[in-house]
C-alpha cells in the first residue's frame, strides 16, 4: 500500500508526503511491491521512487529509479519466460 501511497503523494504534490515515504521506500529499491503470494502486484519499488523523486524535484534520481524499474521487470519478464530448468 506503501507504493500506492508514493504515487498519490506524487501527483498531488504533497512534498511533505513525498519525502516521508521516499525515505521509508528507499531500503525496498530493487523489489516488486505487492502481497508475497503474488496475488496483489504493485509494480517495482523504483517507480514509486522515480515518481516521488520527480516531486521532489530530484530529476537525476528519478531518471535513475525509472531505469532500475525498468532493468526489474525485464529481467523478471526474461526469468519468466525462459524454458523450465530440468530438476
């Protein structure tokens, strides 16, 4: 719910909001936010990140955050779609 809650504080501007929970997302960089079951996705950490980082008016940081989510979901899509391992 975290990362949902970055998103809003992002678009409305809520720079006290943003920099709270930019603080409290940031040990989480590199994860896809969501339930651990896999029933509730989220998307990655980074993006969440990227969007408070850019309402914080941290461009270099948001552009850093947006290509770490995008190194994630591809390199989860490639895990995904790679031939089953024998056992």
């Amino acid at each position: 719910m975290t990362t949902f809650r970055a998103h809003g504080a992002a678009r409305l501007g809520d720079t006290e909001c943003a920099r709270h929970l930019y603080a409290e997302l940031l040990p989480f960089r590199g994860r896809i936010a969501g339930l651990d079951s896999g029933s509730f996705y989220a998307g990655p950490v980074d993006a969440a990140l990227a969007a408070l980082a850019e309402a914080l008016g941290d461009a270099e940081a948001a552009a850093n955050h947006r290509t770490a989510a995008s190194e994630l979901v591809t390199r989860v899509a490639d895990e995904l779609n790679a031939p089953p391992q024998p056992t």
